[in-house]
C-alpha cells in the first residue's frame, strides 16, 4: 500500500457504495473537516488502484462540497472484487457501541454532536421525533436517558 496527495477529481466515488449520509449529518461532516483538516491526513481515504474509494465516500463527497482541491488517499493494491467489496461494508460496519456514561461524564463538555456523533435520543415522550443534536451550542440534555453535551 502506498499513501499520496492526489487531486480530487482523480478520486472516482465508488457507485455501488451502499453507505448514505443524512442532509443534517453531512453538514456536520463538511463543518469537521473544514474545523480540523488534519485529520485527513490522520485517515486517508481509501481507493483501489483505478482510485475508486473503498472507504471515505462521504468524505470525498464533502470534501467536493467545501472546495477542497487534493486529498490524501491510501492506494489498496491487489484486492480481489471480492474483497475490495467486503472492505466497503466492514469499514462501515460499526462493530461497537457508545458507552454513554463514559461520553457524559468524560466527554461531555465537547460538542460530540457538532463532531457526527448521534446522541441518543430516541423515545422523548414530547416529541418523538426530536433530534438531540439540534440547537445552539449551549449544554444539553437528553430528557430520556440524562446524557448532556454541548
């Protein structure tokens, strides 16, 4: 594997992605790499060797969205259709869970939503639709489960 600087429009989005990004979340996505770009560098996307990405679809996308005119890609050589097609799913696959307690009390003070992540917030009795990660950036607090952020 062999890590670069490319141009954007080298990197091709993978049509067969099977990931999407809600509105809300990927304005969020667009504000974190325009807040810490670095982090780009920190994870690269990920491309086969025509430079179709296996991992970092959405990043590509906002990353379109903001501008940007390169990206740092990690070039995966060798992989089977196979494989490049299991390396999309587990790359995405969320094999853990929040410990919620951990993130109230450790990381709370942080803007956790501001940074993508979804709060739980699910059966509020007022609104069952009602997004925990709406608002101004004031503590909150989740009326079901008492998890607060800023």
């Amino acid at each position: 594997m062999r890590v670069e600087t490319v141009k954007l429009s080298k990197v091709k989005p993978n049509p067969d992605n099977p990931r999407l990004i809600k509105n809300d979340q990927f304005k969020r996505l667009c504000k974190s790499l325009q807040d810490f770009p670095e982090m780009l560098s920190l994870r690269e996307i990920v491309v086969d060797e025509d430079y179709v990405v296996l991992g970092g679809n959405m990043r590509l996308k906002a990353l379109q969205e903001i501008g940007a005119k390169e990206c740092v890609v990690k070039v995966a050589e060798g992989l089977t259709a196979d494989q490049k097609r299991e390396f999309v799913v587990k790359d995405n696959a969320g094999f853990g869970t929040w410990d919620y307690d951990i993130l109230a009390n450790e990381w709370g003070d942080l803007p956790l939503a501001d940074w993508g992540l979804d709060l739980p917030c699910l059966d509020i009795e007022e609104d069952e639709n009602q997004d925990c990660n709406q608002g101004d950036k004031d503590m909150k607090q989740c009326p079901k489960c008492g998890f607060e952020w800023k």
